[in-house]
C-alpha cells in the first residue's frame, strides 16, 4: 500500500482522491500538528475522531513549536512544490505570505465554508478573494495573576503597566523575605522570536504609541510613547522579571508561574486549563484579566495570535484534505477543544454555550479582549512581515538586554523598515 507524507502544524496525505475512497481500501494517511503537549494531544484526539468517521488511518507528526522554525519550514516544504503535503497549520499571520501556494477552500468545502467564524479572522484568512484558511483557534494575550497573592497583600488587580510594576515588587519581595527565594513579579515571553512581537506590540500600543507598521503602510514606530513603553518593560529585567526571561517562549513562561513562582504572567489562554489542572501548584488560585493599560491615558492592548488550517495547491487529494480541515475547524471540534483545554474557539455561538463557560468561565468576560485583539502588522507588509517582525523583535530584546535604550531603538527601528519598505512593500 502505498504511504504518502502529509505535514502542517497540521499536515495531511492521502493516497485516494475524495472519488476513489467510495471503491478502495482505506488508506493510511500522515499529519503533522506543529505543536507538543496539550495542543499536540488535541490534534491526536480530533484527528482519531475523523479516522472513526472516515476509516482512514492517520501517522501523526509534530514539527518546530518554534514559530520562527516551523514558517521556515513550511516555506522550505511549499517553495519546493511538494505534493506529498497536504494541510498546514498556519498563524494568523502566515496567510498572505503564504496565499499563493493554498488552495481557496470555497472551491472544496463551498461557499459557506466559513459561515459562523469570526468575521475578522475570516477576513484576514481570505486573500484576493480566496479563503486560503480555515480558522481553528483564536487566541490574544491576557494577564493571568495569583489571586491568593493578591489578596494577601490587600491588593486589586493592576489596572496599568506601572500599577503592575510596583504591585509585583512590592508581593516579590515579600515573599522572598518569608523564604521563598524563587519567586518573581513578572514572566512573560521575552526570547527574541516572535513571541516578543506579540508582547512588545501590546506595550507599544497599550501606552498610544500605534503598531509598528500602520494599516496603510505607514511606518510609526518612532514616536516616544513606543519608546517609553520599551524602557519600561527593559526596567522589569533583573527587577520583578528574571534575567532568564530573556529567553523565555510562552512555555518557559508558564513552568515558572504554574509552578507557584511568579505573581504575574503574560499568556494565551491555552495557559489556564492547564494551571488548574491537578498536578498544578497553583490550582485553584489563579485569576485571568485583560492586560493592563500604559498608563492614566493609555489602553488595555492583546495582541491577536491563532492557528487556521490550510490546504496546500500542490496536493494531489485536496478534497480528503479540505474534508479533514473542515472536521477539525467544525462547532463540535472546537467547543471539545474550548472545554478540554481552554483554547478559544473562532465560532461566535460557542461564546454563548452554557458548558463552554462553565468550563472557561473568562471567555465571557474577556470577549471584548478577543474580538478586538490588536493584529499585528502582517497586512500592510505583505511578503516583507517575516523581515519586519524580525527587526522589531530584535531591536525590542536588544532594549531588554540593555545594549540599547527605547529612543535608539524606535530611530534604528525606523530607519530599517524604511528601507524594507523601499524594496518589498
């Protein structure tokens, strides 16, 4: 029989068209969920409930949890028009680097293939007209905090970046002086890689001081709000942030915090069903909010992340794969995930449903923080993104690392995206 290699942060093959499964022996398939723990046993399960469905059998594989690695594979993987690749796991920012080599999923599921999804992360999936991805998940940053922390030293949840600042000092120190010398203020995903994009936007543009790149392409990056926001995150290092935070991924991040050794934390909320979870040593004292503002005149900013599904145009089963992505992208699907894991589902009604807030009981709260999260700067940069991502992240760790300060690093900042500008946007 014959073996075909499929790959995504989910990737799918086949050996049978959609036509030819209805007069052949099912096939064994191979997906790839580019992800580990949790998010990787979702796939396995969701993807075990479609080979009851269908019959078929499927290999699952992980690749990078690095970001940065698994777009540079996938762009390895497509620029080499490989037809054993069927489905994609994709950020909400890969589309349009990505459109020309997916397939338009109207043309296999249909016209209503994304009927009910949220309008925003349609729109963003959708390129020259063509749906290029299925979303899956949505995500935005959120704060998570030690309520019994909190309550033991008569403190409310911080409302701005400065209030958390002094707040995780003040109970760090605290409890370092009772004995627990592990403890931290704050943790977040400061390594330079995407993941310090996301953060370092929500700074930027919690303290007024815009995207990065605007949404008519203007460059806005220098301008002393965006300053003043990364010298304040640099203050954090060594202070109510580790110096090991400097590389720190969301993973990193969460070992230490649901380890009971740090007041705050900046996640997704994938990070909450797994610190309620039974082996957790902070179950049951935990509290989610929206991340706090920069500032008396500033604003709560999430920056928007998620995960859609894709099917490659050099598949040669692009029906069983469409089929695939549309099972996994499904209500039923996503509110298991939601229950089970606490990842946000794209569909709106689920936001309603009794069991998945029961289960989660922040999605109600926090919907406002979710459906107007801040994008990042993926449509107005096009092909050039990955460059300009790059550029931030590292000007932005280069301030965190102290080898620079903010008004240097929004003026080289500045400077760098003009010329990418010149030649690829």
């Amino acid at each position: 029989m014959k073996k075909t290699l499929i790959t995504t942060a989910i990737a799918v093959a086949s050996t049978l068209s959609a036509t030819s499964q209805a007069q052949a022996q099912a096939e064994e398939l191979t997906i790839s969920c580019g992800a580990v723990g949790a998010e990787l046993t979702l796939c396995q399960e969701g993807v075990a409930a479609w080979e009851e469905k269908t019959g078929h059998s499927v290999d699952v594989v992980s690749t990078p949890n690095s970001s940065t690695e698994r777009l540079s594979l996938y762009q390895q993987i497509l620029s080499a028009n490989a037809s054993d690749i069927d489905v994609m796991q994709i950020d909400v920012v890969w589309p349009g680097l990505l459109a020309n080599h997916l397939l338009d999923l109207h043309e296999v599921i249909g016209d209503d293939a994304a009927a009910g999804h949220f309008d925003t992360i349609v729109t963003n999936n959708t390129i020259d007209g063509r749906l290029v991805a299925m979303p899956w998940f949505t995500d935005a940053g959120v704060l998570y905090y030690r309520e019994d922390l909190l309550d033991k030293y008569d403190h409310a949840v911080p409302t701005t970046w400065q209030e958390l600042t002094e707040i995780a000092r003040e109970i760090k120190d605290a409890e370092r002086a009772e004995g627990n010398d592990r403890m931290q203020g704050y943790v977040f995903q400061g390594r330079a890689y995407e993941g310090l994009t996301v953060n370092a936007l929500e700074w930027v543009a919690s303290f007024g001081g815009g995207t990065v790149v605007e949404a008519d392409g203007e460059v806005s990056i220098n301008n002393e709000h965006a300053a003043k926001a990364l010298d304040l995150a640099a203050s954090w290092i060594g202070d109510i942030s580790p110096n090991g935070v400097l590389n720190y991924t969301e993973e990193e991040a969460r070992g230490v915090f649901q380890g009971g050794n740090a007041v705050f934390m900046r996640n997704w909320p994938y990070a909450w069903s797994l610190a309620q979870s039974e082996d957790s040593d902070v179950r049951g004292k935990v509290g989610v909010t929206q991340l706090p503002a920069g500032g008396e005149n500033g604003q709560s900013a999430a920056g928007l992340g998620g995960w859609n599904l894709a099917v490659s145009r050099y598949s040669e089963h692009p029906e069983l794969a469409a089929d695939l992505v549309a099972f996994l992208t499904g209500e039923e699907e996503q509110k298991r995930r939601a229950i089970q894991a606490s990842y946000n589902p794209t569909i709106d009604a689920l936001y309603q449903d009794e069991e998945v807030l029961e289960a989660v009981p922040f999605f109600g709260t926090l919907y406002d923080t979710f459906v107007n999260a801040v994008a990042r700067p993926s449509a107005p940069t096009g092909d050039a993104y990955g460059r300009v991502s790059n550029a931030f992240f590292s000007n932005a760790h280069q301030v965190l690392s102290g080898s620079k300060d903010g008004a240097q690093a929004v003026a080289d900042l500045e400077d760098e995206l003009a010329r990418l500008k010149r030649r690829n946007w």
